[in-house]
C-alpha cells in the first residue's frame, strides 16, 4: 500500500503507451486505485473535485479563446497577412520564409490555437514558397514551427490551463511569455538568414522585375490594410488584460467580439461558419474539459495515496545529492521526452499537477516555471511519431511533400526550441522583468 500510487502512475503510462482513450484511463486507473486505496468512501469526495473544475470561472477563458482562434481563421485575414509580409521582406533573401515566422507570430498573437494556425499557414505559404523554389526541408520546419509559436505568445490556452494548475494569474503569465516568445521567434529567422545565406539555392530571391512593381506607396497601403486588424485584435485582448482593465476571461471575452466583428468587416462572415465556428469550438472545448476531469480524478486519488510525498522524497533526494539544478534538468529532460509521445493537454494535466509543487518547493520562481513548460511543451507538437504540428501540415500540404521532408525539415527548428528553453532557463529575467515592471510584482 505504500507504493500504491507509484504502481497507479505506472499502470497509466503502460495504458496510454498502448494507446487506450487518455480520458477514459485516467478516469478508469482512478476509479480501480480509488477503490483499492479508499473503498466506496472514494465516491463521496469524487463529485465535490468534479464540481470544482466545472465552476472555476479562469477556465471559461478555454471556449472563448478557442471561438476567437477558429472565427479569426475563417476571417481571410491570415491570407492578407501573409501576402503583405511576403511582399514587406521581399528585399531579403529567404524574406518569404521570414515572414512566414513573423505571420506564425502575429497569428499565435491572435489566436493561440496551434492547429489553426498550421494548417492556415500549410494551405497558404507551402504552395508558394514550392513556386518560389525554395527546398521542401525548409518549407516544411519553417511552416511548422511557425505554427506552433501560439503555444507560447499569448494569448495561449496552454498558460490560461498552466496559471491556474499551479495557481499563478494567467495575466502574469501572458506577460512573461512575450519575451520568450520574441526570443523563438528570433532564433528562428536567425536561422533561415543564415541558412539563406549559406545556401542560396534553399531560399532563392524574388526576381527584381517583380520588386519594381512594388511603390512604397503600393506597400504601405498593403501593410495598413493587413496589419491594421491584427494589431487591434490583439490589444484588444493582451492591453485590456495587461492595462488592468479585464481579467484573462474577460479579455477572452472581447477577444471573441473582436474576432467575430473584423469577420463581419472582412465580408466573410454568414450563418454557416457562425454554425461551424460554434462546432469547433464545442468539440476542441470538450476534449479539453472531458481530458480534465479525468486529471482531476486521477489527481485526487494519487494525492490521497501519498503519491506527492513518494515522487517529493525520490526527487529530494536527488537534489541533495546533486543540487536542485539537477532536478530541474530531469523534470525537463522527462517533459521532452514524454513529448514525443503524449498531447500537450495531456502532459499539462497529468504531469504539471504533481512535479509543479515540488519545484517550487526547491525555491523557484512559479510563473518562470510555468513559462518553461510551455515552452518546453511547444515541442511536443513537432516531435515524431505525434506531433501533431506534423499531422495538420502533411494533411493540407501538396503531394509532392512527403513525410520524411517534413520530419527532416524540423529537426533544426526542435533544436533551436532547446536553445530557446536553456536561454530562458538561464536568463529568468526574460521571464520575470515584465511583469515586475507592468504589475509591480
């Protein structure tokens, strides 16, 4: 029985290995150790956790975030957006792929769904840049990792879910992102450029004759148009949060509004995507809060067998030996690896529950871990067998585009997610100095 929840744990990482339904083992490993450890008692403290993740407001920000993310998609902005800054770093060799990091960036900004974005960004830039002649290697990393920048820029429902497992205001966490988000998006047009530069038959210039088209009278005009409704969008919903006036729920809130209004403006809007809009957002909405559930049960059931007290004394005793430093590198170490096999939603709510306290009992900043999640879990989109940053861009890209080009082409973007990781994990200022300076805390 002292180990119990050390035997509980491994019976849910067998099962998931397998391949069973995530929701439906962690609600079944639960309900079997429920009753070995607590006997039919466990069913009277069950519906009170259950009751507490239905009625927490923080989380009302989930559906809202997402109905922003699928109404902006659905809006044509992301074409306008990503023809105009096509044209903008046109001058620069490798500027198509460029700006498709700085469209990732702005749309993460805007959305922060990861799905969205891929396959927004695969159906629109891969064809392109394949006509440009540009390698399908770099297409294909360029397009993915782009994509999954809106785990981290907020406004990112990873960190509305994160914040309120470890009890940090999501509103800290959206301001400490910005940073680390620039920092990616940094790295990876550091990247390309070099790339660009050491190969240029990967990244080959737009011919000049196409160039004196473009009047910086012609190009502002086409920058306004396309800049203009993004930027709103999103001081509408990261000021309102940042300027105290709303809370992440509320802004989530006028984030929905504002999606659904520069639709309207777009002259995209009708009742048919209202109707699909509505569609995805309650099933992408429901596989979040179904997996939830289940982490609440089968959180309340390891708890209750001592299960934080059993992973606490093993990774104590590794910080005594060796530092709390060393922890810190095996929590990141096991968060990558799991990556490679488990949903970001799936890591969040089984892992972060249990290993989150015991960091912070070691002395570490709260919201600079959260931050080191999420962008440690950013890479679970792009690593095989299950990214799913792969699986959305394979299903919309060309055929000529294969699945080994794209697992190839990310192999470089990963590492410059590692590189971004230790950055922040060593700098922690990236993370803390914003928020101090906007909030005071």
């Amino acid at each position: 029985m002292e180990y119990l929840a050390g035997w509980m744990f491994l019976a849910l990482t067998v099962l998931l290995m397998v391949g069973f339904p995530v929701t439906f083992t962690l609600m079944g490993v639960a309900l079997t150790f429920g009753m070995i450890g607590f006997g039919w008692s466990f069913f009277n403290l069950l519906p009170l956790r259950i009751w507490g993740v239905m009625t927490n407001v923080t989380l009302l920000a989930v559906p809202l975030f997402v109905f922003m993310g699928v109404m902006l998609e659905r809006s044509g902005l992301a074409e306008e957006l990503l023809d105009t800054m096509g044209l903008l770093f046109s001058r620069v060799r490798g500027g198509l792929a460029v700006s498709v990091v700085v469209v990732g960036a702005l749309l993460g900004a805007s959305t922060g769904i990861v799905g969205a974005t891929v396959v927004t960004m695969g159906l629109l830039a891969v064809p392109t840049m394949l006509k440009r002649g540009y390698q399908k290697e770099l297409v294909t990393g360029t397009v993915s990792a782009s994509g999954t920048l809106g785990q981290i820029i907020p406004p990112s429902i990873v960190l509305v879910l994160i914040g309120d497992i470890v009890g940090v205001p999501v509103g800290d966490l959206f301001m400490g992102a910005v940073l680390p988000g620039l920092v990616l998006v940094g790295l990876y047009i550091i990247y390309i450029l070099l790339v660009a530069k050491a190969k240029p038959e990967w990244a080959p210039a737009i011919p000049e004759a196409e160039l004196e088209a473009l009047t910086p009278r012609i190009m502002a005009a086409k920058v306004f148009r396309a800049l203009v409704p993004t930027l709103f969008l999103m001081i509408a919903v990261l000021g309102s949060i940042f300027a105290g006036i709303a809370s992440p729920t509320e802004a989530a809130a006028v984030g929905a509004v504002g999606a659904t209004s520069l639709t309207v403006l777009n002259r995209k809007f009708n009742l048919q995507i209202l109707r699909d809009v509505m569609q995805s957002t309650m099933v992408l909405t429901c596989m979040v809060f179904i997996i939830l559930v289940g982490a609440a049960a089968f959180g309340l059931v390891f708890r209750g067998l001592g299960g934080d007290d059993l992973v606490r004394h093993f990774l104590g005793g590794i910080a005594e030996a060796h530092g709390k430093w060393v922890v810190m590198t095996i929590v990141m170490g096991l968060i990558f690896i799991i990556g490679f096999f488990l949903d970001f939603i799936e890591i969040t709510f089984i892992h972060v529950p249990v290993l989150a306290p015991i960091i912070i009992d070691f002395g570490f900043d709260p919201a600079w871990f959260c931050i080191l999640i999420a962008v440690n879990l950013q890479t679970s989109f792009m690593t095989p067998p299950f990214g799913f940053s792969l699986f959305y861009l394979k299903a919309v890209t060309p055929p000529e585009i294969r699945t080994g080009h794209i697992y190839r082409g990310i192999i470089p973007f990963v590492f410059f997610q590692l590189v971004g990781l230790l950055i922040v994990a060593f700098f922690p200022v990236l993370v803390t100095w914003l928020p101090r300076v906007v909030f005071g805390n």
